[in-house]
C-alpha cells in the first residue's frame, strides 16, 4: 500500500483515491510535499530550465544593455520559478508563455511549464494552454527576428519544439493512467477474492453448523420425550450429543483459524480437515440412521473429483438438515447418479408430513444457499412439493470429461 501526503499528514491509497492524487498531481495552490522520486525530478527539471536558459544567453550578447538586463533577471526569476511547477502548473505556464513571446530567456522555464500541464492536466487545459505557446510564436518571430533562420523556419522550429513537448507530456500521463488503472483494477479483483472467500466460509458454516445443531436437536428431543428410555439408549443419545458439540466447535475454530491467518502479523495456522466428497455420502447417511433418521441412499456414481463431489456432499448434507428440521421421523431417500461427461446429480425426497418436527430456527437461507453452490459450480438445483406430497430437492452438477485442476 502506497501512501500520498496531504497538508494534515499521511493518508492511505485505496483503489478509492482521486485519479488525479493518484497521477502525483498536486492541487492548484496547496502545499506539496515531494517524494524523493519528485525530488530527483524537480531538481532534473530545474537544471534542464537552467541549461536551456544558459545556452541561450550568449546569443543576447548584442542587445541593449538595459534589454539584456531584463532578459538576465526575468530569466533567473522564471528559471527559479520552476520549483512552483507543482504547485501552480497552470499559472506558471501561463506567465512564462507570455513572457516568452519577447524575452528569449523564459523559454527555458515555458518549456518546462508546458510539458508539467501535459503531464498532470487534462486535455481540455493543458490543450489550450499549447495553441496558446504557438499563437505567441507569431510575435516571437516578428520581433525578435534571427540571423541564422528565416520567420517561417524559426516558427516552424519552435512549433515542432512545443508540440514535442506536448506530446511527450500526453504520453507520460497516458502511462500513468494506465499504470493507476491497472492498480485499481487489481484491488477491485483482491477485493472481489475476498468478497467470495468471506460467502465461502459462510456457505460451508452454514451447510456444517446447521447439519451439526440439528443432529444435537434431534438426540435432545429423543431424550426430552422419552426421559423412560432404557438406559443404553441415554448414553448414546448423550454421547452423540458430545460428539456433534464438538464437531461444531472444531468447524467453528477452522473457520476462526483460518479468518486469524488472514489477519497481518498472525503467525498461528491451524491445518484444514479433509473436505468430505462424494465417497463420504455413506458415512453421512449412517450417522443420520443413528440419529433416529429413516433414510435410504442409492449411490450410483463414483470417481468424481474432489470439488465436484464435495459439492455434491454439501447439497445432500444441507437437504438432509432441512429434512429433520421440517420432516422429522419422515423416510428420506437419496438418490445420486452419475458418470463423466454426463454430469452428477443428486435427489433428495421426502414426506411433506412430521411426526416429530424440530422447533429449530433457521434464517431462511438453506435453499438459497443450495442454489446458490450449485450455480456456481455451472450447474442447476430445483427445490419444492410435488403432487404426491413429497418436497424434492434435486441437483445437477457438471462433470467434464477432463478433470481441471480446481475440480481435483
């Protein structure tokens, strides 16, 4: 992160900076404060005024004693006027460009003038203020004629000098705008990355968590409607209940981990868990069965690749929860099929009716969420009842013929 000087002090660059902040242009009549960078510069312009100025001075060896006078000390002020170039492009340019039109020696600091406006003004000033240097050629060259160039030759000469100026100063900014734009470009994408890595860990949060209270749910109201059950069965629904409560909490200290990796100077990692797949369907559908859950899956595809089938896992994971949340002691029946190159697809059925429906709150977001992953997979999820009373949740997930490396 760069930073730019102000009056008050040092104020960070965001991608929200003014473009003209960001081309180093200082403000019409505030205080600048130079870089080193701007400093080198300065200092290189200021000499390059000087030696223009320098070079220009013995041709005025023949002039009045009382013109050369003049030209001597306007050349020194406008030459000492350069370190102003920053702060008031525009005016200086203006008054060295007049000045120029009969006094030899402020051609130096004009030129310099010029190519500043070009640099850190836009075309609509720094445009105008050049067909003004051309049009003040024409008393130049009247006069104060010279003996080597003809008028037209010397007009031609300093219109192909202010003009190059021009252009180079055009080119230069260009630069610089390019160079801001790819800048902006680049933290709108970081922002972007972080943007879908903070509904990333939100999406997995929810799929986790909500699949995780909902089994202790579950094991609770199994053990607050029959506090007469025999012992044995106590003991797994309260080892059960252990068991998702911590679970819950390590998902919830990933998550935490990775958020404190994130955050400069934070040293501490915390290793990932392997993420489920589709290979892991069995083990979540057995665990529901111990819950209490009447479940049946019919699993026809194998071999996909990781993100896919973690994806997948994520839709069935999520479907399952709103089935104990909305149809508790309903049968469910997963069915997943698939094969590369026709794509993966999962259907999740189940009774609109409860004979223990959980009383969990929920944000509403479950189905959202579902839909969401499976767009941005590239593939579709439809959700709702049908006319024989069931809800169905059902997903379609490409999978290509050739594995990439964000599906491994």
């Amino acid at each position: 992160m760069t930073e730019v000087r102000g009056e008050d002090g040092l104020v960070p660059e965001y991608r929200w900076a003014l473009p003209s902040v960001l081309l180093g242009d200082g403000r019409e009549g505030r205080r600048v404060r130079r870089s080193t960078r701007d400093w080198i510069v300065d200092i290189t312009v200021f000499l390059l005024a000087c030696g223009i100025t320098l070079l220009t001075l013995p041709e005025l060896q023949d002039e009045p004693n009382l013109l050369l006078a003049i030209e001597q000390v306007v050349g020194a002020l406008s030459c000492a006027a350069v370190w102003l170039r920053r702060r008031w492009p525009v005016g200086l340019a203006l008054v060295t460009i007049v000045l120029s039109s009969y006094l030899e020696l402020a051609g130096g600091a004009s030129v310099v003038a010029m190519f500043t406006v070009a640099v850190h003004r836009p075309f609509k000033i720094s445009g105008p203020i050049t067909l003004l240097a051309i049009f003040t050629l024409g008393p130049y060259v009247v006069l104060r004629p010279q003996e080597e160039l003809s008028p037209l030759a010397t007009g031609i000469v300093g219109t192909a000098i202010v003009l190059t100026v021009f252009a180079w100063g055009i080119v230069i900014r260009a630069r610089r705008q390019l160079i801001w734009s790819l800048r902006q470009r680049a933290d709108i994408a970081a922002e972007e990355a972080k943007r879908l890595e903070r509904e990333r860990i939100a999406r997995e949060m929810h799929d986790v968590l909500a699949h995780r209270i909902s089994m202790l749910s579950l094991h609770a109201g199994a053990l607050e409607f029959r506090p007469d059950a025999p012992a044995d069965e106590i003991s797994r629904a309260a080892g059960a209940i252990r068991s998702n409560a911590h679970l819950a909490l390590q998902d919830l200290r990933e998550v935490i981990g990775v958020l404190r990796h994130a955050a400069p100077g934070e040293d501490d990692t915390v290793p990932d868990r392997p993420q489920p797949t589709l290979a892991d369907l069995p083990t979540l559908v057995e665990e529901c069965r111990q819950a209490g859950m009447d479940i049946r899956l019919d699993l026809r595809a194998g071999g996909a690749p990781e993100g896919l089938g973690r994806n997948l896992y994520r839709i069935v994971q999520e479907a399952l929860t709103n089935a104990r949340k909305h149809a508790g002691g309903a049968p469910v029946t997963v069915t997943v099929t698939g094969k590369r190159g026709k794509g993966l697809s999962a259907e999740v059925r189940n009774p609109l009716w409860s004979r223990h429906p959980l009383r969990i709150p929920g944000a509403k977001a479950g189905l959202i969420g579902l839909t969401e992953r499976a767009e941005l997979a590239g593939g579709r999820l439809e959700h709702g009842p049908t006319p024989e009373g069931e809800f169905v949740v059902r997903a379609w997930l490409p999978w290509p013929v050739e594995t990439t490396l964000e599906d491994a």
